[in-house]
C-alpha cells in the first residue's frame, strides 16, 4: 500500500473522488454521483453529475424534478432510465426518512433506493471520513485477488475477506489506490505487469495475458 500510495501520485484520480474533492467532501454530491457511477467511464459520470448538480443541488430540489428530466440530464450513463428513476427514489427518501440529509450509516444508507453496499461504503469513506470500511468494487475485487490477499469469487466476499487480511490503517484508501491502479496499470484484461511498481511481490494470479509496457518490456 505504501508502494501505491507513492505510485498513484500524479495519476489521474477516479471521478468519484474528484467530485468528492470539489464538493467539498459533500454526502448528498457523493451519493448522487456514485449511484450514477455504476459501470459507467468515469468522464461520462463526471459531465452527467456536473449538468445534472446545475439544476438541483440538494434533495429537496431533486426530489422535484420529473423522471423524464433526470435521464435527459445523466444521459449517456449505462442504465440512465433505471439511475433516473433511483436518484428521485432516493431524494424523496432522504426528504421524507431523513430530514433532507445524507444518513451518515451505512445501515441507513443502505435502505435507499439503488443504495447498495458498494455506494454506501464509498459514501461511508469519502463524505464522512470514515475509517472503519472499506469500499469494494470490480477493480478492488479483481487486484487483491491478483495480488493474492484474498481468494474470493464475489465482492461482498472480498469486502468481508479484506478486513481479515489487511492492516486496519489502510482501509480507507483500498479503493483509492486499487481503483487508480485499476484504471491505469492492473486493467481488467493485459495488466501491464512490465510497468508495475508491485511486480516483485505480485504472484499475478489468474493473469494469463500481459499488456504492452510504457517502458518497452
Ligand atoms: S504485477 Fe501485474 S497483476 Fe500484479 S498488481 Fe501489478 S499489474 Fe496487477
């Protein structure tokens, strides 16, 4: 982790962590944009989120607008029919259940609308810093089992099997340092193995194909 903590540095950050950043670390910004996040490039969920936060900033006034003008609004993200109707869903819950806020657990997070463990424990992490999860996605999931901290088939498992194998310390920054890496050297298909920092201690499991390496190895 101390490796990828220096490694990522000047890399290109998730866009879930850029918005967290420019909004000042705001719950109900998070939220919104990791639901529309799910499988979706990281630069369509940042041009989305930002059309969509011009016209309503708060759930109150999100709450109000038609299903029809969120999907005109979040569109291309993957499922916008789907993620439109949630981002209301979920606006009328945090009116109606919690007052107009963001619930800061993840108990309570996880009964809204389209809430499911991964948004909530990013939430969790991003908007009110907490240090006790760790938020697990397909790039988390796929690295600790390449890298052979875990042997799981499913992320809720890895979720669950990382809180046994790592340090405490380093919960909070799983995500960010595992999805950068992701996006940028450990991809889904040809890692590009030649140009990793962790190459020496990485028993590469389940990796057949390597990709090109910058350097030219
Ligand atoms: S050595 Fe290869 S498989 Fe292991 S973490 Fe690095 S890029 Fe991923």
């Amino acid at each position: 982790m101390r490796a990828l903590a220096l490694a990522i540095d000047g890399l290109e950050l998730p866009a879930i962590e850029k918005i967290s950043e420019s909004q000042q670390e705001d719950p109900f910004q998070v939220l919104i944009a990791t639901l529309l996040s799910a499988r979706t490039q990281d630069a369509t969920t940042l041009a989305a989120s930002t059309r969509l936060f011009k016209v309503a900033r708060t759930p109150r006034t999100m709450a109000k607008l038609p299903v029809r003008e969120i999907e005109r609004l979040i569109y291309p993200v993957s499922f916008y029919r789907n993620k439109a109707r949630h981002v209301k869903a979920t606006c009328e819950a945090l009116v109606s259940e919690f007052g107009g806020k963001v619930p800061g657990t993840l108990e309570e997070l996880v009964t809204l609308p389209g809430v499911g463990r991964k948004t909530a424990t990013l939430v969790m992490i991003l908007a009110f810093q907490s240090q006790r999860h760790i938020c697990v996605d397909t790039h988390v999931h796929r690295i600790s089992n390449r890298l052979g901290w875990v042997r799981t088939a499913e992320p809720d498992e890895t979720e669950q099997a990382l809180y046994r194998a790592t340090d405490a310390r380093w919960w909070p920054y799983i995500n960010l340092y595992l999805v950068t890496w992701g996006q940028n050297v450990c991809r889904p298909v040809y890692p590009r193995c030649g140009d990793c920092v962790l190459v020496e201690d990485c028993p590469r499991i389940g990796v057949t194909l390597v990709g090109k390496s910058k350097k030219g190895d």
